[in-house]
C-alpha cells in the first residue's frame, strides 16, 4: 500500500509539473509580438509613403489594416497573460503596479469570453475591409467572409450563454470588464 502511494504521488508530481512545459509556448508567443510589431512598422512605412495617391476608401483599408494587427497583438497578449497565470503559475501583479488588474481575477471561462471576443472583433475588420474593397472580391469572396463571421459570432454568443448557464444565471466573471 506504502509503494503505492508513493507511485500515485510520484505520478501526480510528474503531471503537476508537466505544466512548465507550456512555458516555451508563451515565451514564443511572447516573441510573436515582435514580429506582428515589425508587420506594423512595415504596413506604416507602405501607408507613410503612398498616402497622398491613396483614395480615402484605400487610406481606411490600411488603418483598418494596423486595427487588425493591434487586435491581434491584444489577443497574443491575453493569451500570454491568462494562459500562464491559468495553466502554469500564479503570478503576483502586486508586485508590478503597472500590470494589468484583470490578470489576477480571470478565469478560463472569462479568458474564453475575452478570446473569443477579441476573435468576432477581428473577423469584423476582416469582413469590413472586405466589403471596403468590395470591387476588387468576389461574391464568393464575400459571401464566405460573412459567413464565417457570423460563425464566430453565433459561437460568441453560444459561448456567453453557456457560461451564464454553467454559473447558475448570473453574469460570468469576465475579468472586472
């Protein structure tokens, strides 16, 4: 019986420190961020330099541009912040007073909330620049575009209202937002 609750035990430690393995994986998403910041710099410099011979439909086409990439930057970051705080270790924002007050109060069911509006907003912009540029896309083009945004808004919604449901009807913790 002794052996094998140290077996039980030396497993159960082996499971709980497994989780470090996901540290890498926040670390390269961390370092993502770098080259979405590159991608951003580069769409700049292209709108800096062609601005003036741009219609004002093709200067919202490239802000709309930088929004997305800002979003997803955003969405990298939640991911980062909540993922290793939820999955690997506590983190104490008491200790940095310039750290985002909702790392220590969301759950996973407000990261998925938050991911998953972040998602809808970033197939938003998609789909608006796609009706932006309506004449050089196709119908196809198109027709997919809202469909897959209203996919991901049709799961938003389902998503926000299981988590209202699995919290017996009150408002899910969405992190102090």
């Amino acid at each position: 019986m002794e052996s094998e609750n140290k077996l039980v035990s030396g497993l159960e430690n082996l499971l709980f420190s497994s989780r470090w393995l996901l540290a890498p994986f926040f670390a390269a998403l961390a370092l993502s961020l770098f080259i979405l910041l590159l991608k951003t710099g580069q769409h700049m410099v292209h709108l800096a330099e062609t601005a003036f011979g741009l219609t004002e439909s093709e200067v919202v086409l490239e802000v709309l541009g930088l929004i997305d990439l800002s979003l997803t930057g955003s969405l990298v970051v939640l991911v980062i912040f909540s993922g290793y705080e939820n999955f690997v270790s506590r983190t104490e924002p008491g200790r940095n007073t310039s750290w985002p007050k909702w790392l220590a109060t969301i759950d996973f069911g407000g990261l998925k909330l938050k991911l998953i509006s972040s998602i809808v907003a970033i197939s938003g912009i998609q789909t608006l620049r796609a009706f932006m540029n309506v004449q050089n896309e196709s119908d196809r083009s198109l027709s997919w575009s809202v469909g897959i945004h209203l996919t991901f808004v049709v799961s938003a919604v389902l998503l926000a209202l299981s988590e209202r449901i699995s919290h017996g009807g009150s408002k899910a913790d969405d992190g102090g937002h």
